[in-house]
C-alpha cells in the first residue's frame, strides 16, 4: 500500500480510540518515510474540513486540495518556509508559486489572498493534483489504512463512524501534535533550526488563516441577515461592524458563511475565543434556514460539540 495506489478500503474499525492514536502516531513517529511535508499538510486540511464531510461522512478532494495548496503557498510565499528535503529538489507546489511570483512580477511575502482571482484559479488548478498523485495514498498507509478510506477516481476520501467520532474528539489535540511534528522535521531536514525563524508553531496555524473577512460581510448583508449584532442586537453599520466566528476560527480552521455573524465590538471581543450558549447555536440555526434557505444544523451542532468535548469554554454576554 501506498502512493501510487488508485483506491484504499478501511482496513479495520476500532473501538478502541487508544487503538486510533496508535495510527496517527505511527504516522507522526519519525520513522515514518517523509521527503517534503506533504503528510504533514495534508493531515492538516483533513482537520480542518472535518465539517464539511457529507452525511456518509465523505470528502471530496477539492475541498482537501484547495486548504493544503493555499497553506502551501503562505507557508512558502509568505513566510519563506521551504517544504522539501534538501538536496536540490523543487516540489511541483513550490516551482508552481515561484513560477506565479516571477511571471507577475508579485512582492515577495505576499498572501494568498492577495492574489487576484485569475491568479488563485490558475494556481489551484495547476496544484490540484498534488494530493491525489502524491499524498492520499501515502498517508492513508502510514496511518496503517484504518483512520480513511480513498478513491482516486472518485475524488475522495471517506472515514468509519468510529474514526470519524475519533478525529472530532481529539481535533485540538492532534493538531498540536502534527505541529510539533511538523517543526521537528522541518528543524531536522530543511536546515532552519539556526536561522530566525521563530514562532513556526503560530505560521503553520495561520497559514489557512484569510487575511480579512471584509468580502464575506457583502455576502452576508445580500442574503438578508439584519445589521444588528448577532449577540445584543444592537445596530451596527456595514463598514464599521465585526464578522466573528461563531464556533472560533481556532477550532474549525474554516470561512463557511453559516458559522459567521456581524457583531458589535464589545460582543466580538468579550467572546474572543469562546463558544456561545446554546440559546445562540439555536438562534443561529433559525438564522440559517430563513436566510441561507439550509440551517446547516447537523454541521453546527457536531461543530458546536465538538468544541467543547475540545476544551473550548463557553461564554455568556454580559
């Protein structure tokens, strides 16, 4: 089993969640055959699309490829961290970015949202092969064929009912431990240990991070939400009103305009990185279902639980 595998079934279904985190370390161990930091990334986008897996809990491969090409090109653009082993080697990712940044003549260090639209749909469809060709087959054999399924031709990934329960369980946690392995490896292999380049725990989680949500608040207005805050009701103007996050961007590593609400100052920054009351996620689900036409409620309601089985506190306005 591995890369050039077309398709992969789930080997085995624990029920057992220690038996689940013996594969992601089996994956995350050092001894695990690792030559760019693709696995890396790519278990990253896996956690962050948690929720947008379908109700017979598949993904599809564009909402996977679309996260690790846009963290690829932060990572390398803008802040400057090579992602292949040396030896004189250039990933398809990196010569793609660098090839984007000649020809139009860009800043360095600039973001991917920068980037304007023909040149975020040229990069993407130039890169949208990556995983398929080089990384789902991989990482689906190092975490010992049991944490997802794959087709290749179908464009997509699938995970057990129990794998699944076991990966919203502990997403907090086992993104801190891909961080840390993705620092040693890249401190061991990339020959970054000695220079300036602090705080790489903070890059690797920004680097899905969008640069602004100014786009999503037009969206929102169009569809008919009320300019009041979500949280005290109290009226807000367009231009000087906050987007948040309803279930913290911390947790869910996503824009999804069902989890976003115009907020007050005072309510956006008392809540900071907490989670509503209850009363607010059914609030919420009404709001999506009269103006979005879907409550996306079973989505927000494995969200909502999820980040507080997390750690995640919650808050109350005061």
């Amino acid at each position: 089993m591995g890369f050039k595998d077309k398709k992969g079934e789930i080997l085995q279904v624990h029920n057992d969640d220690s038996m689940y985190m013996s594969d992601c370390i089996h994956f995350l161990n050092s001894l695990a055959k690792k030559t760019a930091t693709y696995k890396y990334a790519f278990f990253k986008a896996i956690l962050d699309n948690l929720f947008n897996v379908n109700d017979n809990l598949e993904l599809k491969f564009n909402y996977l490829s679309d996260s690790f090409s846009k963290m690829y090109w932060n990572l390398i653009a803008k802040y400057k961290l090579p992602q292949y082993q040396n030896g004189g080697r250039v990933s398809l990712i990196e010569k793609t970015i660098y090839e984007i940044i000649d020809n139009n003549h860009l800043l360095d260090e600039i973001d991917f949202d920068s980037l304007n639209d023909n040149m975020q749909k040229h990069y993407l469809s130039n890169t949208k092969g990556v995983i398929s060709i080089n990384v789902v087959g991989a990482l689906y054999s190092d975490l010992n064929c049991n944490i997802y399924g794959f087709d290749k031709s179908k464009k997509k990934i699938w995970f057990s009912k129990e794998s699944y329960e076991f990966l919203t369980k502990y997403k907090t946690a086992l993104e801190k431990l891909n961080y840390y392995a993705w620092i040693l490896w890249m401190e061991n292999n990339l020959s970054i240990a000695n220079k300036e380049e602090g705080n790489l725990a903070i890059k690797l989680d920004n680097s899905t991070k969008r640069e602004s949500l100014e786009l999503f608040k037009n969206s929102l207005f169009d569809s008919g939400d009320k300019l009041e805050c979500f949280y005290c009701g109290k009226s807000i103007s367009l231009k000087g009103c906050h987007m948040d996050h309803f279930i913290p961007w911390s947790f869910v590593k996503d824009d999804q305009i069902w989890n976003l609400v115009f907020s007050c100052s005072h309510c956006n920054e008392s809540k900071n990185n907490k989670i509503p009351s209850y009363d607010y996620l059914n609030k919420l689900i009404r709001r999506n279902k009269d103006i979005l036409n879907n409550p996306f409620d079973k989505k927000l309601i494995r969200l909502y639980d999820s980040a507080l089985y997390n750690g995640f506190v919650k808050w109350e306005r005061v």
